[in-house]
C-alpha cells in the first residue's frame, strides 16, 4: 500500500469539542408538530379537509342565500329534471325521456339540480339538508365523545369492581346492534332532530370508552403519572392535566370517524322513515324522497347520494390521513 | 486456505426520504473455509446489512452503487433471484438476532425445521421431519422427536435459537451467518449457543460470520476480527491482534468498554459522543469527532489502511509513517505489553 | 376450555334476560298501542287487551312474557292478529339468513384477497388502486348502494329488481351487503399482512430460500388471516343493520324487512321479538369467534389448555 507523504503538520492534535458532538442537528418537533408535518404530507387528507371546510361552508351560507327557499312547494314545477340555462347537454337541458318538461314555463324558470314531487328546487333542499346532516353529525358526536371520554377514563383510572361493571354495562350494550337500539330509543322519544342526536350519541360512546380505557390503564401506569399521584394531586386534574392531552390524538381521529356514522345513521334512519318527520330536508329524508321515483327520476336520489359519500369519503380520508399522522408506527 | 467468500469494494445506499444513505462505504473482507470471521461494530455501523448483502435479502429501499460478493468465485450481486432462493438457506444460511419472533407463531417447529430440506432437496414430508427431529436433538433439544408437532411459544428463548440454528444447518451450508445471534439472550444461554456453533461448525464443516456488538463475545469463537464504524471496516486480524495488538482508536475505545476481571476501574469506560449521519458521511476519517487522539489530517482525509502483520491492518493516520507516538489508555498499554512479552521478535508498532 | 365455555354461555344468557328485560319495560313506555285508535269501539277495545294479556299489571305482563320467552313464546303479533312472533320470525328468517351468510362469505375472501394484494405491493398502484376501493365501499352508504344496484337491474334487466325468488334474487341484495364487510376485511387484511411481512420470521423464511410468493402463501397469509376472526362480530352488527334497508329495498320477505315495517306499524311485540332475536344472534356469533379463535391461533390454544 501506498504511504501517501504528509507533513507535520497534519499530526497535530487537535481537540474536539465534544459538546459540538452532541448538538442534534435537526430542531426538536414537539409531537403535534410532528403530526402535522405528516398530515400535510398526506394529500389525500389535506384534499378531503378541504372539501370538508367548502361543503360547511356552503350549506351554512345556504341560511342566507339559497336559490330558493327549500320547503316552498309549487306543484306546476313538480319532478323537473335539472336544467342549466344556456347548456345543452343531456341531463341538464330540461329533458327527460326525450321531452322538454320545461315546455310552457318562462325562461327564466330554471333549477339547476331540478325539483322534487313537491316542485321544491332540489339544489336548496339538498344544501339545507347537507346543514342539517352535517349538524346532527357533529353535535351527535359531540355528546358521543364526551360520554365515551368520561366513562372510559373513569372505568379506566378506578379500576377494579368500578371497572368490572362499567365493562359489563358496555359489553350488554354492544350486544343489541347499535341501530336497533337507536331505533328503540326513537320509539320511546318523539321522532324529532333532538332526539335522533340522543339516540346516535347514546350508542356511539361504547366505541370510544373502550378505546379511551384501554389508553388510560396503559398511561396510568406511565411515570409522569405515577409521580403526579405520589405527589397527591387529585384524579381530576391529574385527569385534566395529564390523561386528557395525551388522549388527545386518540379523541381527534375517533371524532373524525365517528361524524360520517352519525351521519350514516341520520341518513340511514330517515330513509327507512322513522328519522326527521317532513318538511325538514336531510341528506336522509332526500334519499328517501329521491328512493320513490327512483326509476323514472334517477337524478332525485343520485344527487343527495353523490353529496352523501363525498362527505363520508372526505371524513373517512381525512380520519386516516389523522390516524396515520399521529401513529408513528405507520411512518415508513 | 481457499476462500469461500469474498467481498470487494462494496457501497450501498439506502434510499430515504432525507436522502440516500450511505450505509456501506467501501467495505472489503474475505472469508476461508471453516473459520470463524466476527464482525464488530455499535447498531449501525453497516455490519447487519453486510451479512443481508451475503444474503440478497436487502431492504428494497437498498441499492448496491459498487462492488462484488463473490461466493466461491461467483458473483452473487448478479445472481437472479431464482438463483438466489436456490442459494439461500442452503449454500448460504442465516441466524437471526432475536428468537423470540424469527420463528412462525402458527407453524410447529418440526415443519419450520423441515422447510428448508424440503425447498432445496427432493424428499418426502416424512423424511424431511426425520431429519429435523435429528438435527433438532444436534443442537440440544430433548425429546426432539416428541416436540415436531409444538409450536414455538412452547420453547424457552434459548431452546427457539436452538431451533433457529436447526433451521440454518439442516442443508449443511457453507456459510452461516450469525447476526447477532446471543443478543437477545441470558448470559448463560449465550455461552451455550456460541458452545453449540463451535460444536456445529466442526460437525459440519461450514464458515461463520458471526456479528455482534459486544467484542467480549467474540473472543470464545472468532479466529479472525473486522471492527467496523460508520459503514467502514477500520481495523482486522486475528482474534490475537485484535485484543492486544489493536492500532485503531475505536478499537481501543471498544476494549476498554468491555468489562474483564483484569478491570481495575469501578467505572464502566463509554466512548463519548454519537457515529456520524451517514446521510452526510465526514470529508476525513468517520471516527475523528470522537477520538481524543485525532490529528488534523483526520478531519481532512480518510485514513488508508496500514499493514501491521500479513494478517493485521488498520486504518487510522497513527500509522502513518511520521505519525506522532501517543500515550496509550492504560488497559490498551498493558494488553500491548502483555503481546509484546508474547512476541519478542516483533517491532512495537506504538 | 369448558369451564371456559360455560361461564361465557352463563354470562350470554344474562345478558339475553337483561335485553328482553330493558326491552321489554322500554315498550311499556311507549306512548300509545295499535289499539289506542279512537275508531275501536270501547268494548272491543277491552277484549283485545285482554286477549293480548294487557289488562293485567305490568309485573305480572313482564313475568308472563319472560316465562314465555323461555318456552319460545314470544307472544302473538299486534299487526298479523292470530300469528305467533316466533312463527312470523320462522317463516321470515331463511331470505335473511341466506343473504346475510352469502354476504359475508363474500365480503370476507374478496376483502382477504383485495388487502393481501395490496399489502404484497405496497405503495404502488396496485395498492392504491385497491385502498380507494375499499375506501369507496366503507364511504357509500349500503342503502345508497343498494338503490344504485337496483336501478342498474332496472335498467339492464339482468337481476330480478325486487321480491324473492331463489338465488338469482339474491344475488344483488347479497353485494350491496357485502360491501361493508368487503371494505372493512380489505382494509384490516393490508394493515396485518404489511405487519407480518416486515416480521423477523418472514425474514427467516426468506432465508431459507422461499420466493415472495411462497412466503406468502406458506406463511403471511395465515398469520394475517387470524386476526381477522376478531372483526366477524362488528361485521355481523353491520350486516344486521344493512339487512334492515337493503330487505326493504329489494322488498325481500325477511326479518329485516319485517323489522321496519313493525316499527311503522308500532307492532311491539314483533319489535321485542327481533331485538332479542338479533341480541342472540350476535352473542352467540361473538361467543362462536372467541371459541373459534382459541382453536385456531396455537398461542391461545395453549394458554386454553394451561387455564
């Protein structure tokens, strides 16, 4: 081998700094920020969060400005297809079955999605109806999440025969399918939004106490919190303090996957016909309107459907897109 | 002594989304039949992925940009993967570091033992498990034949890396790689499994590279060393050399960490500091940043090898011809001197 | 094992009791019966309370109902006068049976396949491909689905749009069934299968020479598979609650069907009949997978052994 010739110099000693060897050449992410920076990589749940904020949008704006109000029936206009003034393509020029329904009507009658059996513009019925979905959803899963939350940490943090019980409370409960006692609970309320909201947050809770207990026994046993109970601070905050920050990522995902069941459920119980009574429009009662002229008047349920799983599909998508930003072990 | 294995010039990279990775930098080595070569290094340094190159079985996000692997003269980078399968687990076999989940849960042993027997020879299921019942009672599992049918969660951790080891020698292959095989094991158990390869290895004749991080293993069963830092290969030779004649300062740095009776010291020696991102290997010699003997031609060139005996050579400047001669830690100094009192005749390097 | 299996079925009889129970109390608040209808003559009124047993005080309705549970009496229709529930559940139970079966024998092997597949080609349009159709499947709504098939059968005339009438009937309420757990099993088969594949004991096998496919085939497949028996129960509930709409969709004479035109009927006693119905279904089904599990995942089969 070849002994390259080097001066003298270059055996000098030279000192290395070893704090300089330590530095972690990267800044520290906390963990949310870590989650985020994932998040934002995830295109698909960064599209779908997207679509989600400009469907709110406008079914909220549709308080104020909708193309029609959405209950006022007009039997003249009764079951038009959708026509866009101007466009002559089929399924937006007001034909149907090779007719011109709009024959005979002024020009400036129009609706852009068509009409119902009732002659109400199914466009404004379909955006108050996205509203009612989208807030029965939420404030469902509002009620659903905070049951699921408080049961679960507190079954999870006793313990012993307080946990037992609260166990077998759950697994009787989730031995009916959650629907059918959903459906029970409407028999027994007055068919109505209030008591819909009831009914989808009293059996959607089960899935998130078991979740939350079974993170609350895991982190009950963690340090910070061991020394946070020796140091004799109370359940409540330490439950406070402690348990509900790190439950946190836990409680946003399964809030995400639970908004589209209610909103499942909603849809699903106004079309068998015991959810919200008529007039009030739904994505739900709109399916079940749209069901009955299913074969002549596809476009009456197609449209609300399309609505229906664009909200599922972003909400689905977005959950994963959360689960997989805040479950590193998904991190490849 | 013929070789069976040799590695020239080798460089992988691994594809992340930093950027590449520069696991493997130049890595040569050669391996003679029916010794033991043992490769040394901390988590990371490269040696894992060496044996899997053996192996072909690297990560997907790996990519070899040079080198070769000859295997008894054949190149096995440029086998296809047909020949590879053919090769594995039956010229070339492997010994993986935890037991404890490189076995199926859902298959029992006997099969598991069975399966390379029957991938790689034309024998029926029922002369298959013969054999592996065999095998099994070799590497010292009683009632083997009565515990075919068990699976794994049925054994101890000791007795699973048994089984593991029956699965890699029942095709008496010609290479056995060990990665880090004792591990995840007691203190106990790990002198009983190196006592069983030693055993295997004169039973059937095959060579070993035998990975660990812990260079107090090494000395029960290596003949030869390769201490390896940061994707390179820094010092080598015999077990011998290696324990007292070491040239490199990592190396010094790996003897002093490793607790002996001799040790005076209540104070367990740590070479300070972390190995360097690979993502942006050092311009000089990787382990200059940790090394409290480094010059300035360290943070400025790597270090070429320098020969010591035929079968010695490290790669560290204090070799070089001109080099200054430096105060050696005390238990390096007293392992130099003990070699020299060995070997009178030859000149002390440092 | 036994011990085992008795104490589960103790405990799944009580739950039964508490749900007949809760149900059985939950329709005694119910505002008004079929025969609160001002046009039924007062003295008819009275024999028809009699007759259904309803003059008596609610304790002693509530013992004549368990009791009667017990000997499979769950008492006599309000919609269907003269018919016993369990002979209407009896005579509607096969058309649901069939379907639900057919459901989820399809939606399990095609959701197997679809995750296996896409685990085996992680990250590339295979695996994309299939990931967006079980998203699809989980995100449109079994009844949205189901009317969609039936527009389609309108419009080709393929299928039979409607009614039962053997299998070729069932053919479209089987897929807008299985969809659910077709999706579900997909999804929880790709995140299994991409576990086992990274594990040390595929490595292994890899080691031992084995190509992808045979370690696949020898070894990740069964080990992702076995994990899936614990969805069957959430899977089963989905099921139950699709068959609810897709029946009503496809007018098929089953229990779903007869659910939802009870509820609209206020024929309690059907209703509690059902519920207690589906509660047992689904218990018996959770008990059959825990058994199920225990045989064939060998870990859990020892610990069985040991117990």
């Amino acid at each position: 081998m070849a002994t390259p010739k080097l001066s003298p110099d270059a055996f000098k000693h030279v000192k290395v700094n070893t704090a300089e060897q330590e530095r972690i050449a990267t800044p520290a992410l906390t963990f949310s920020q870590d989650a985020m920076r994932r998040l934002k990589k995830n295109k698909a749940a960064i599209i779908s969060l997207w679509i989600l904020i400009i469907i709110a949008v406008i079914s909220i704006l549709s308080l104020w400005f909708s193309p029609s109000n959405p209950n006022k029936q007009n039997l003249n206009y009764a079951n038009l297809p959708p026509k866009w003034p101007g466009v002559d393509l089929p399924g937006l020029n007001g034909y149907l079955n090779g007719q011109n329904k709009y024959a005979g009507m002024g020009k400036h009658v129009y609706f852009l999605l068509g009409t119902d059996y009732l002659g109400r513009d199914l466009l404004s019925r379909i955006m108050v109806g996205t509203r009612v979905s989208l807030f029965i959803g939420i404030v469902a899963t509002f009620f659903d999440l905070t049951i699921g939350v408080v049961y679960g940490i507190v079954s999870g943090w006793r313990g012993g025969l307080t946990d037992t019980l609260m166990q077998r409370v759950i697994e009787i409960i989730s031995s009916v399918p959650n629907l059918v006692v959903v459906i029970l609970m409407l028999l027994v309320f007055k068919p109505g939004m209030t008591s819909i909201i009831l009914a989808i947050a009293f059996t959607g809770w089960v899935t998130m106490a078991r979740l939350i207990r079974a993170q609350t026994l895991q982190l009950k046993d963690q340090e910070f919190v061991l020394a946070a109970r020796t140091l004799g601070e109370s359940s409540v905050k330490i439950a406070f303090k402690h348990l509900v920050p790190n439950l946190s990522s836990i409680i946003i995902i399964q809030t995400m996957f639970t908004i589209p069941t209610a909103i499942f459920f909603e849809a699903f119980l106004s079309y068998i016909g015991i959810g919200l009574p008529a007039p009030t429009a739904s994505l739900g009662t709109l399916l079940s309107d749209g069901q009955k002229n299913l074969q002549v008047l596809p476009y009456q349920l197609l449209y609300p459907a399309i609505v229906i799983v664009v909200l599922m599909l972003a909400f689905n998508l977005l959950a994963d897109g959360l689960r997989d930003a805040f479950d590193p072990r998904s991190e490849h | 002594m013929t070789k069976i294995l040799e590695v020239k010039d080798l460089q992988i990279d691994f594809a992340t989304y930093a950027g590449p990775v520069h696991a493997i930098r130049d890595v040569s080595f050669d391996l003679n039949k029916g010794e033991t070569l043992a490769i040394v290094g901390e988590s990371g340094s490269g040696k894992s992925v060496t044996v899997r190159t053996v192996m072909g079985l690297l990560a997907p996000n790996a990519k070899i940009t040079h080198g070769e692997v000859l295997f008894d003269g054949v190149d096995i980078l440029k086998k296809s993967e047909k020949q590879l399968n053919d090769m594995r687990g039956n010229d070339v076999a492997m010994i993986f570091q935890d037991p404890m989940t490189s076995l199926d849960p859902t298959m029992t042993i006997g099969k598991q033992v069975a399966e390379p027997l029957i991938l790689h020879n034309k024998i029926s299921e029922a002369d298959a498990l013969k054999e592996a019942e065999r095998v099994l009672k070799l590497v010292g599992i009683k009632d083997a034949g009565g515990r075919l049918k068990d699976y794994p969660h049925q054994f101890s951790g000791g007795q699973r890396q048994r089984i593991v080891i029956a699965i890699a020698i029942i095709n008496h292959p010609q290479i056995l790689l060990a990665d880090e095989p004792t591990t995840a094991l007691d203190v106990t158990i790990q002198a009983q499994i190196i006592h069983l390869l030693k055993e295997i290895q004169s039973k059937i004749d095959t060579s070993i590279i035998f990975i660990t991080h812990d260079l107090g293993v090494v000395a029960g069963i290596a003949d030869r060393v390769a201490v390896m830092y940061a994707g390179k290969i820094v010092e080598y030779g015999t077990v011998d050399e290696i324990f007292y004649n070491a040239q490199h300062p990592y190396t010094w740095g790996l003897l002093e960490a490793m607790p002996t009776l001799e040790t005076k010291s209540d104070r367990l020696y740590a070479i300070p500091g972390t190995p360097p991102d690979l993502l942006d290997p050092p311009k000089g010699d990787a382990f200059a940043p940790r090394n409290p003997y480094a010059m300035a031609i360290d943070l400025e060139q790597q270090p070429p090898f320098f020969k010591i005996s035929p079968t010695h050579s490290a790669a560290t400047w204090l070799l070089a011809p001109g080099a200054p001669k430096v105060e050696l830690p005390p238990e390096i100094a007293r392992r130099h001197a003990l070699w020299a009192s060995k070997h009178p005749d030859e000149k002390v390097v440092n | 094992m036994a011990k085992y299996i008795l104490k589960r079925i103790g405990f799944l009889l009580l739950t039964l009791f508490l749900v007949a129970s809760i149900t059985f109390f939950l329709m005694k608040l119910l505002p008004g019966t079929p025969f609160n209808n001002p046009k039924i003559p007062a003295d008819q009124l009275v024999i028809l309370k009699k007759q259904y047993g309803l003059d008596k005080p609610v304790w002693m309705q509530y013992i004549t109902y368990m009791v009667g549970i017990a000997h499979g009496d769950f008492g006599m229709s309000y919609q269907f006068p003269g018919q016993t529930v369990s002979g209407l559940i009896a005579s509607r139970i096969g058309p649901s049976l069939q379907i639900g079966a057919q459901a989820m024998v399809v939606g399990t092997l095609a959701g197997i396949v679809l995750g296996a597949i896409a685990a085996i080609r992680k990250n590339t349009w295979v695996d994309a491909t299939a990931t967006i159709f079980a998203i699809l499947g989980r995100s449109i709504p079994n009844f949205v689905f189901a009317a969609l098939l039936q527009l389609f059968a309108y419009k080709t005339g393929a299928f039979p749009v409607a009614l039962w009438g053997g299998f070729s009937y069932s053919i479209l309420p089987t897929i807008a069934l299985a969809i659910a757990p077709l999706a579900q099993t997909a999804r929880f088969m790709r995140t299994e299968m991409v576990d086992v594949l990274s594990s040390d004991y595929i490595e292994l096998a890899r080691s031992k020479g084995e190509s992808r496919w045979q370690v696949v085939a020898k070894h990740a497949l069964r080990n992702s598979m076995i994990p899936i028996v614990t969805i069957i129960g959430p899977m089963a509930v989905d099921l139950m609650v699709g068959s609810l709409v897709v029946e009503n969709i496809f007018a098929i004479p089953g229990i779903g069907e007869q659910f939802v035109k009870s509820i609209t009927t206020n024929d309690y006693p059907v209703i509690m009949g059902l519920t207690i119905l589906y509660s047992a279904m689904l218990t018996v089904i959770i008990l059959i997978v825990d058994i199920l599990y225990g045989f064939i995942d060998p870990r859990i089969r020892l610990s069985g052994e040991a117990n």
